[in-house]
C-alpha cells in the first residue's frame, strides 16, 4: 500500500498535484486568498482512497479518467457539476459518480470536503463475467446518482470500511486475500448501487447449467485456490459457466453465495492455523485472519465465534496472560 499526503495553498501547486492524481485538469479561483488544499491520498492495486479537504472556491475542468470516480461528500458544495447529458449540484451526504470514465467534465467547489475512491474498470469485469473468455464490452454504469438512498448508504459503509479497517494498516493492505476480497467488495458494491448494463437474472442457460457438477466444480477450485486472490469470474471459468449460472447455482443448492462460501473455507483454514500455532509462538489471531483475507480483528472474531463457539483467542494455543487477540 502507498500513501501520499499534500498540503498547500499554492493554486499553482494543487493544480500539478491534482493533475499527477486523478487526470489533466485546470483550476482557478476569483478570491484573493486561494485556501489551502489538503489530500491523504491510499493506493491499493486497481483501488484508491482520498481524502480532500477543500477549503478553498475554485472551478475545475477535468479531462477523462479513465477509471470509475465516487465522490462522497461530507462539508461544503459542488456546484454546476457537468459533463455531456448531465449538470448536477452535490451537497453534504451525497455519493455520486463524478463522470463517466471517457468524458471530461467540469464544476466549482465551494469550500467542500469529501471522499474521492477511484477503481480500475476491469474490476466490475471481473464480477460479472458471462464466461471464460473476457467480456466483448466493459461493463457501464449508465447513471451517476445510486438507485436508491439504501444502496447509496451500503455503498458509503463499504468505502468508510476500507478507509478505515483496511487502509490504516499497512501490514493489512498488503496481504493478498485483502486486496483482492477488497476490490471484488467495492466492485460489488458499485455494481449495486448504480445503474449498470450488467444483466443479473439467469437466463435458462444459466438455469440449465445450476447442476450438482458445476456445484462440485466450483467447490473444488475454491478448496485447491482458498490461499490464493481468486475471484468470481476465475472460480465460473474453472466451473464452465457463467457468474450468473455459479450464483444461482450456491443459492439454489447450498442456500448461499460463491464468495460467502470462499469465506467459509477460508475460515476454516485460519482455525486449522490457529490450532496448529505453536504455544509460544509468535504468531497472533489478527496475523492469521489477516493471511486469510479478514482485515477487520473484531469482525473475524464475531464470526469465528458463530461458527465454532468460542473466540480465536482461546483456541491460539497460548497463555492467556499474553494474549493480544480480540474477544
């Protein structure tokens, strides 16, 4: 994970910044004090994170991305917020997508404060895709607002969640599992809360496909691959299906989701671990939930302890008094 902190009241040098951070842009300002610009920018592969104090009215024109924008706003105003089709104002508890990712677009800040998170495309391709072969069109979210104050409200959760359990710790943020259970959440989550041209409704195809084989498939690869970053559209592929046919087919016969299931097995892996550690060892329950793609220590604790009735910490071997795991 890299972080990058700015912080200056130069326009000159926000500008450049702000360049070098999300695309080529042009800002200006009609007050004579400019106001500081403030970023904490977290870099995860394909996801990025920032937070932007804008104190500061200034106007802004943006050349395209290239990558799908979520501004959350907290204080302040966006104002006359446009790009071709759409000319929008934001305020305090809006979640937006700022442009799509091929269109320039344009505005004015009023002194605002907000949540920038920046994913790459592929990675609503790669939980929705129709088959083993890569997709013919990328998916496209067709609408910049969410579909409903719940979906934006889970959309906002699963960005402060990354912000906050997994961002903050470097040691987290690098383990594979996190990452890549990270960006198929935030994907997910996208792909949720705006409208999109995914298609989510099995077709017969996919109905006649839901089969106890592509089931045993599935299973098997997620058994042989649960240590390793493996997402939805690798475990269809390794079933021959399609992600519409594998989700339908763990609803219909296991009463569950693929990716719930993969956090079931990986699950288990981390208690074989935590009974296999050594009594003295060095080894702690948030090291083992991290290696198994769990960033939050309070979250797996909660979990463990619904599957196996008591908490990680009493089954790591060791004494009590030395203990630092949650309970």
């Amino acid at each position: 994970m890299e972080t990058l902190i700015f912080d200056s009241d130069d326009l000159h040098m926000v500008e450049g910044f702000l360049s070098r951070a999300y695309a080529r842009m042009r800002i200006s300002s009609n007050t004579a004090a400019a106001g500081r610009v403030r970023v904490r920018r977290s870099i995860l592969p394909s996801i990025s994170v920032d937070e932007l104090d804008l104190a500061i009215d200034m106007s802004y024109a943006v050349t395209p991305l290239g990558k799908i924008c979520l501004c959350m706003v907290h204080e302040g105003t966006i104002r006359d917020h446009v790009f071709p089709g759409v000319r929008d104002t934001f305020g305090p508890g809006d979640m937006v997508v700022l442009a799509p990712p091929d269109l320039s677009y344009a505005g004015h800040v009023c002194r605002a404060r907000c949540t920038i998170t920046m994913l790459d495309l592929n990675l609503l391709d790669q939980v929705t895709a129709t088959g083993a072969e890569p997709p013919r069109r990328p998916v496209r979210l067709t609408g910049h607002r969410p579909n409903s104050p719940a979906a934006s409200r889970h959309l906002k959760q699963t960005i402060t969640y990354l912000r906050d359990h997994v961002l903050t710790d470097p040691a987290i943020a690098e383990q594979p599992l996190i990452v890549s259970t990270s960006s198929q959440l935030l994907a997910a989550s996208v792909l949720a809360a705006f409208p999109n041209t995914v298609s989510t409704a099995p077709t017969a195809q996919d109905r006649r496909d839901a089969h106890p084989t592509t089931l045993r498939r599935a299973i098997t690869y997620i058994d042989d691959h649960a240590d390793q970053p493996i997402t939805v559209a690798e475990i269809a592929a390794a079933a021959h299906v399609t992600v519409r046919a594998l989700q339908y087919t763990f609803r219909r016969h296991l009463d569950t989701t693929p990716l719930a299931y993969l956090r079931r097995t990986r699950l288990a892996h981390a208690h074989r671990e935590l009974l296999a550690a050594r009594p003295q060892g060095e080894r702690t329950v948030t090291d083992i939930a991290a290696r198994w793609g769990f960033a939050h220590p309070s979250r797996f604790a909660a979990l463990y302890r619904d599957t196996y009735g008591t908490s990680p910490s009493h089954t790591l071997p060791r004494p009590s008094s030395r203990s630092q795991s949650p309970r």
